[in-house]
C-alpha cells in the first residue's frame, strides 16, 4: 500500500481555501526556502521550489533537480548518469513543476569550501508549510518556516554565499568576498553535467545534460562605494571538464566584492491590475521613457490615481489608461475610462504634448463624450467605435465621441499625424458612417467590412471615413501614417474572386501580389491622404490562412507587415532568417517587408517552431530592425542573450528583434511564469529602450523589485515591461578632427555587429546591453586608426568613442587608449577612501604602459577637505583597469557640494590619453562621525600637589592613519 503524502502551504493569517476542480493556479508568487525539519534528508538543509526545477541546500553543495523531457526514457537510465534511486524520485514527482515521470539531479558543487559554515535563513516570511503524511499525526511536519534568502557564513575564508529568488522566479545565488578575502578559493563543480563550456560571443556558461542544455549568464561583479554599484570585469575560466573558477579584473581589495552569477536586462517589470481581469492592449513611450499603457480592467480596484478623470469603475468592462514613470516605481496617472456597460480600450497614440489618443469600442449608452464631439449618442446597436483623447495630465477629456451605426463596430488601431488628426482602422458589421468623395462608401455583401477613418484635431467631424472590403468579410487590425498623410492598414480578408471572377478583396495594378491565395489572405492596402483612392494594394499569404496583425513604416516609408500564417507557401525572401514552415497544423509568424510602392517584397521571414505562435505588435527603430511582441505555445527561437531562453508554462509572450535585413535575429526571449503570457503591445522609446504589455494569468511572471506592483492581484492582470539598452557611439577624424568616412566598425563581444561610419564619420550601435562585454575596432584601406579599437570591460552607460586616423600603415605603439572610467565620481565626507578608477580600453593589452595620476584643488582644498594624492599606474600585459584611492577628510563644517581634479598625464609604452581630466564631487553636508578604538587603558602618574595644574596630551589619528595632537586640552 502506497504512502500518501499532502503538501499544504499556508499563509498567514489567512488560510488558502481549496482550488475547484477546474481551477489551475500556481501555489504561490515568490521564491522562498524552507526549512528543513525532516521532510527530506537530513543532509538537505533548506528546501526551494523554482519555477522551472526544486533546489536541495546541503553543506557545500546546491542540488537542482528538473523535469526530463518527456521521451526520456530506458536509455537514459541506463546511460550511467546523474540519477536517483526510485525512492526518490517518486518524491520528487511530487516537488519539480513539469515533472511527470523523471526527473534529473545537477549538482553545484563549491570545491573546498568548509562543510561546517553556518547556514541560516534570513528573512523570515508568512508562508508556512505543512506535511500530512499517511494517517500518523507523529509524522506530520505543520508549520516549517520559510525565508526569503539562505546564507552560508564563511564558507571560504572570508567569503559567505547566499540564495535568493529573482525575477523569473528562479534561484540566484551571490558570492559576497569580504575585505582581503581571496576569490581564487571560489571553484564550482557541476556534478551530474555531462561537460560545460564557455559561450565566446556573450559569456554565458553552458552547461551541457542530459535534460538539455542549461545556460547561466556571464558574471557581474561588483562593489559597493558611496552608495553606487562599481562594476568589477569579471569572467568564468574552465578548470575541468565539468568545473570553473572565476577570472576577475582590478578591484578594491579593502571593500567586499559581489559576484553575482546571473544577470539580465529587465530593466524593469510590473503588474498592473486589481482582482478581475485586467489586459493591456497597446503601449507607447516618450522621450522620457514614461510609459502609456491602454487596456480593458474587470477589476472593482484597478489602481488609479488620486484627482484623475474617473477613479471608479464603472460597467462590467472599463477602459483604463495608465502612465508609468520612466522607473517603472509609480504611476504618473491611471484612470478608468467608460459607462455603465462594457467598454474596451484597443490601442493608443500620443503627442508630443503627451496626450493620449485612445481607440476601442463602447456598448454604454452613458459613455463619457464631450460637448461638439462628432457622435455624442450611441447608436443602440451592439458596439460603436469610441475615439477619446485625454490630456497629458490624465484628467480631463480634451475631446470623445463615438463613430458608429447600429450594428456592431470595433476600433482595432489608431495613428496620427504630425497636425493632430487620428485615422483609426478597425472592422464593421455594416452600415457604417463613410463621408461623400470616399474611396468606398457602400458595403460590399460580406459579414464585415475593413474601415478607416479620419477624424479631425479637435474630434467634432470626419475628415473622411470609408469601408475597405470584397464579397465576403474582412478584418482591418493595424495603421501606421507616412509622412504624406497615407494610411497603411493591415488585415486579414476571406474575399477572393466569385465565379464571374468580381467582388474580390480590391488591389491595384502592379502592386506585389494581386492573386488571392488562400482561404484567408492578410492584405496591405495604402489609402491616399484624402480616403478617396487607393495608393496600392496587395495580398499577402498563400494557400493556407493568413492574417495581417500590426503594421510600422519607417522613415523612408518601407512597411513592415507582421502576422500569422498556416501556409508552408507564404512567400519567404531568399536569405532570410527562417525559410521553413514550422507550424505544422498551427500557425507561425510572419514578418515581411514591403517597399513603400506596395511592388516589391523586400524581405519576407517565418519565426516559429512546432507549436502556435501569434503576433500582436511590430514597432522599426531608425536602422530598419523590427521588433515584434506576441506569444507561443513551443520551444520559440531565442538568443543567447535573451532574458529567458527557456520556455516557462502554457503560453509564453515572446519579444523579438530581426536584425535590419531579417537575415537573424539581434534579440529573441519568452517572458512568462507557469499560465498563460500574451504580450500585445509594443514600443521604442529614443534611446531604442524596448517597452512591452500585456497580461499574465501567472502568479510568478516576472517582476522585479521597486516596480510599482510586484504581486499579482487575482485573474489576469496586465504587465508592463522594460528592456534597456546602452547606445555606443563615435566619430573617426583625422588629426586636423575632420571626418573621415566609409570606415568599418566592427562591434564584437556579447553582441557583434559592423557599421559603415557615415559622410560625417558617425557611427552608432544602439542596442547593447548592460554589464556586458564590448570591444569596437575601427579599419579602413590605407588607413591606420590610433586606437585602432577600445575594450569595454563593462558597460554602464552609453559610450561615445573617437578614432583618429593617422600614421603610417602597420605604425604606431601600443595603440592602448588610458581613460578615467567615468567624467565624474563621487564620494561622502565621511566615507574615507574614495576608489577611482582608469582603464585601459583600446588597442593592444599586451604590452606594458604606465601613467601618471595626481589631483589638485577646486572648490575642495586638499588638507582640510582631502589628502592630495600623485602616482603612477602600470597597466602589465592582460590588465584593462587599475585604481587609487583619494582620502576624503571630515571636519565640522555643511560646505554642500565640493570638488577636486583628477588628471592624467606622461603616458608611456606607446599609449595615448582618452578622458585624462575628471572631477570627485564630495557631498559634504554632513556631520563628521566620530569614532574611537585601538585605544589602552592605562593610568596616568602627573608629581606636584593639588596647585599645580597640568596639560594631558591625548594622541589622536584619522582612519587613514595620520597622527595628530589635539590642541584644546582641559587642563587637570
């Protein structure tokens, strides 16, 4: 007779009530580590359940056990592997999400550290779990604690490691070497991998199983000094087939150093919504990275602001427009938008005053409309379309109407030009308001016909307004206006020829296909700027269904297409990144390109795998590169540096980035927890920042802290998600600093790219990513750059680089260019020894240079305010950074800001000054903080009678050492 084993957590002080039938929720919304009080072996002392694997905490070792593939079978157990007894994994089956029938142990193993370092839990939390086995209350285990991070203290000399959960709601762990102790100690064994090997282009290690292929980020180090994170180059070095150390660059060796193993670029992640269910339909960002989220809320208490428009929910279904500051910490607005029935919000545009344009449709009656809008009554049909624009404080209506007859209408996107007007697109059950002169004023015999309509700047009439459609029905679901006030619409159309060969979905002569191909086509149709004739028109699809989902044109007027198909025909470019249906009976995506005549398919690309993927969105940036946002069901391509390569539940959001000639992808990733993930909406900010929304039936979709909700509030709940960048960018110059053009810069490292610098000698990658690894080379015929490239260790922040061409070919030294790591540092009054850092970052490293350093007074004097500091650095062969240090000084005095220069000076070995002059700023608003210690006590003979009075003198020294005398001494 089998043992029955219940797993039961609680949370206090409330108490979970038990799932229906039906229901399919994950347990729980964060990592935790619990206690081990012998629920399992006695070896194992904190237990956590990831997303995607359950990790055992022992002595010296982490055990992460996860799910085997589904067709893993006798082979593998039998192929001599990391396995467990039967015992045990019939327990596990219980404790690995995924797990059904195996599942496999990987072992990481800290080589030589101390079995007897203390292991604690830190942070206790509610959560508590309970253990009911069999009918024996002695064996059950009821209230085992939890904590939301386990530390192991020493575990190398001087060195503690410590467990925690992250965003993806996985484990992470950091090792924190303290002062003066020695990283080289640290060694990782991962026992139960069948190899592991080092990623050359991003750094990630890859740690090869029999469950797949596990990636682990390359390592970000770091020290903490005077409040700010100063990245430490670090990398992993193989010691062994299955076994690494860590390889670490100049750092401070008197403050602790982090190495925290894993690392994204989720700048930011939130949820968005109350307890019902809540989607965010599209996004746009502003020059100042604030986010503008549209949506449809159920939710009683979705978030709102204090003095916006409507705070109170209104109908069963309520639109909601939400401003997130450029942090993701807080809303700036968020307000509901609606009536007393259903209203849903589609899609957004924004101004450069910061107002909202919002299309979506309204069943209310009492939906809000403003005096003299175009349509202050509803139709009484099923939906009209509504068209609201909201001012940039996000609380009055600057105008609102709706647009409809008394059928069913739905507004799927909206644009505007650069004068104000918004043209909407979307789909009718006709009839439908076209105004006289219009391209296409009467319905066309199918179910629905496409629309577009034009609405002026202040919202009170038509600019124009007409149907787009053939015999049968059709869906428009995306807009984007070019410069001359054409609009580009995309959808889907079921209307092909009759038999007379009429009444087929309309295109134009010459255009790129004017064959329709399947039981759906997608279409691209450009509509002159008055709506009274067609520019061109096309299909798009072969003999399967297609559907065309968004559309973006970029600043030439190229149209980039994305959608969904089902055809293994679907016209695909020589070239591009997927040639190859992978959809079998489902669907991929497609994403084409089109030239700006609607002739030619300039590239056209499948993405996908066995499973359904769908697009929602595409935005281009000012290269020609694509990003699309949507979802999959499979194992969707991904890049090796993406923020998650691994597929997490059901139906993951995708977020892609095709490189300008769709020959690759830049960017690929899922983000998604254990349910259902769709990302709907898109957008770029300036800086090529990547923002995506959508919603997530999943407690543990990623979220990450200080974000403005960081718990899902019940349902579906809308999520807002940013993907930073670094833009690097330069010029090559002669000596006389004049330009020197047609020059290739060659970017390689975490990401590799190359550019051609442009007639003014200007080049720019805009999209690498933070803590990552860069080198930029620069080359031309004839030609010698001096530097002829820069390392950049690690990437904080957007870097501009010069190359100057001169010298003879095959001349110069070294070619290493000497830099201060920043313009500025910083430091506090009482902070002590301030770290600056110089590096050596072009050129060749593997020669030997020096430079000299010194500081010198600006509004800071040295003495009272700093130790003046002078020196010279060598840089030997392999070193890329080196420091010293500047002794700040405190005195009784609030002086506010205070400044010394740093310069550098003489370099020699061949090397070339970059940034050779910065500033240290020293907050000096503080009072000096006073501290004793080192001190004996001793007694003090002083001859002569009780007249006679004498002076004490008490030595005394700063924490940088230097002596000195006090000089008001009470007499005694």
């Amino acid at each position: 007779m089998g043992v029955l084993s219940t797993f039961v957590l609680t949370n206090r002080p409330a108490l979970l009530s038990a799932p229906g039938p039906t229901a399919n929720r994950e347990l729980r919304t964060k990592i935790y580590f619990e206690q081990n009080r012998g629920q399992v072996d006695e070896r194992v002392k904190f237990i956590s359940r990831g997303a995607k694997h359950t990790m055992f905490l022992a002595a010296t070792e982490a055990v992460y056990v996860v799910p085997m593939p589904a067709d893993a079978g006798e082979n593998w157990r039998s192929g001599g592997r990391e396995r467990m007894s039967p015992d045990e994994m019939a327990t596990l089956r219980h404790d690995v999400p995924g797990s059904q029938h195996l599942a496999f142990a990987l072992r990481l193993q800290f080589v030589g550290a101390d079995p007897t370092a203390e292991i604690s839990g830190d942070g206790e939390v509610a959560t508590r779990a309970n253990y009911f086995r069999g009918n024996d209350p002695s064996r059950w285990l009821t209230d085992v604690p939890a904590y939301s991070r386990v530390r192991y203290e020493d575990v190398y000399r001087d060195i503690d490691l410590e467990f925690y959960g992250n965003s993806e709601n996985n484990n992470q762990y950091d090792l924190i070497v303290g002062p003066n102790g020695d990283p080289s100690q640290i060694e990782l064994d991962y026992a139960g991998a069948e190899s592991i090997n080092i990623d050359a282009e991003s750094g990630e290690l890859l740690i090869n199983t029999a469950a797949g292929t596990i990636k682990q980020s390359s390592p970000f180090s770091y020290q903490q000094i005077n409040g700010a994170k100063h990245a430490i180059v670090s990398n992993y070095e193989l010691t062994g087939r299955t076994s690494v150390r860590f390889r670490l660059g100049e750092y401070d060796r008197s403050k602790p150093l982090v190495i925290d193993p894993a690392l994204n670029n989720l700048a930011f992640s939130s949820f968005l919504g109350g307890g019902g269910n809540d989607i965010g339909n599209d996004i746009k960002a502003d020059a100042a990275g604030n986010t503008f989220v549209v949506g449809t809320t159920e939710s009683d208490i979705f978030p709102t602001t204090s003095g916006a428009f409507d705070t109170t929910h209104n109908g069963s279904k309520d639109i909601f427009v939400s401003k997130m500051a450029a942090d993701g910490g807080s809303l700036v607005y968020s307000t509901y938008i609606g009536g007393n029935d259903t209203d849903e919000g589609n899609a957004l545009a924004i101004d450069t005053a910061g107002s909202v344009f919002l299309t979506g449709l309204s069943r209310s009656p009492n939906y809000p409309t403003t005096a003299g809008a175009y349509d202050t009554t509803w139709s009484s049909g099923q939906f009209d379309v509504i068209v609201t624009k909201l001012n940039a404080s996000g609380n009055q209506l600057l105008y609102s109407t709706y647009v409809g007859d008394t059928n069913y209408e739905f507004g799927s996107d909206i644009a505007i030009d650069l004068t104000g007007n918004a043209y909407i697109t979307g789909y009718t059950n006709t009839p439908f308001p076209t105004t006289a002169g219009a391209y296409d004023t009467i319905p066309n015999g199918g179910t629905y016909d496409g629309f577009v309509t034009k609405l002026n700047p202040s919202g009170t009439a038509l600019a124009f307004s007409t149907l787009l459609g053939g015999q049968a029905s059709e869906f428009s679901y995306g807009i984007a206006i070019d410069n001359a006030g054409n609009a580009v619409v995309t959808g889907l159309t079921q209307s092909g020829p009759d038999g007379g060969g009429n009444g087929a979905f309309p295109t134009t002569a010459g255009a790129f296909d004017t064959t329709f191909g399947g039981s759906t086509d997608a279409y691209v149709t450009k509509i002159n700027s008055l709506g009274s004739g067609l520019v061109f028109s096309t299909f798009l699809g072969g003999t399967g269904n297609e559907s065309g989902n968004a559309v973006s044109l970029d600043q030439i007027g190229n149209i980039y297409v994305a959608g969904d198909t089902g055809s293994l025909d679907f016209p695909i470019t020589s070239n591009a990144y997927d040639q190859t249906y992978g959809g079998s009976s489902n669907l991929d995506i497609f994403v084409s390109k089109i030239d700006a005549t609607g002739n030619s398919l300039l590239y056209s690309t499948y993405l996908g795998d066995a499973g359904t993927e769908r697009v929602n969105d595409i935005t281009v940036d000012n290269t020609g590169a694509a990003f699309i946002a949507g979802s999959t069901d499979s194992s969707f391509p991904t890049t090796s540096n993406a923020y998650d390569s691994t597929a997490n539940g059901q139906v993951d959001a995708i977020v892609t980035k095709l490189n300008p000639a769709a020959s690759g992808l830049s960017y690929s990733t899922f983000l998604g927890g254990a349910l259902w993930d769709i990302a709907y909406g898109i957008a770029l900010d300036p800086a090529n920042n990547v923002y995506v929304t959508g919603f997530t039936g999943s407690q543990a979709f990623p979220a990450t802290a200080n974000a403005f909700q960081t718990e899902w509030a019940g349902s579906n709940d809308a999520f807002v998600a940013k993907f930073g960048n670094y833009a690097i960018t330069g010029r090559t110059v002669d000596v006389s600093g004049s330009a020197v053009s047609g020059a290739t810069i060659a970017l390689s490292g975490s990401s590799s790219e190359t550019k051609l610098t442009d007639a003014a000698g200007n080049f720019i990658f805009l999209d690498a990513l933070p803590n990552r690894y860069y080198t930029v080379s620069a080359s031309r015929a004839g030609t010698v750059f001096n530097p002829s490239l820069f390392n950049l260790p690690i990437l904080n922040d957007n870097r501009n680089l010069i190359f100057v061409a001169g010298g003879a070919p095959g001349g110069g030294g070294s070619g290493s260019n000497l830099s201060f790591a920043a313009n500025s540092f910083s430091a506090n009054e009482s902070g002590g020894a301030t770290v600056v850092r110089v590096w050596r970052d072009s050129g060749t490293i593997t020669s030997t240079v020096t430079v000299n350093y010194a500081t010198s007074d600006a509004t800071a004097n040295a003495g009272p305010d700093y130790v003046a500091a002078s020196g010279t650095l060598t840089f030997a062969p392999g070193v890329t950074e080196r420091t010293f240090s500047v002794f700040v000084r405190d005195d009784l005095l609030t002086e506010g800001i205070e400044a010394l220069n740093l310069t550098l000076s003489n370099p020699t070995g061949g090397a070339t000054l970059g940034t050779s002059a910065a500033t240290l700023n020293i907050d000096d608003n503080g009072e000096p903080q006073i501290q004793s210690g080192g001190y004996t006590l001793g007694i003090v003979s002083i001859p002569g009678s009780l007249k006679n009075r004498h002076i004490v003198g008490i030595a005394a020294s700063n924490t940088d050492g230097t002596v000195f005398v006090a000089t008001d001494n009470n007499f005694i």
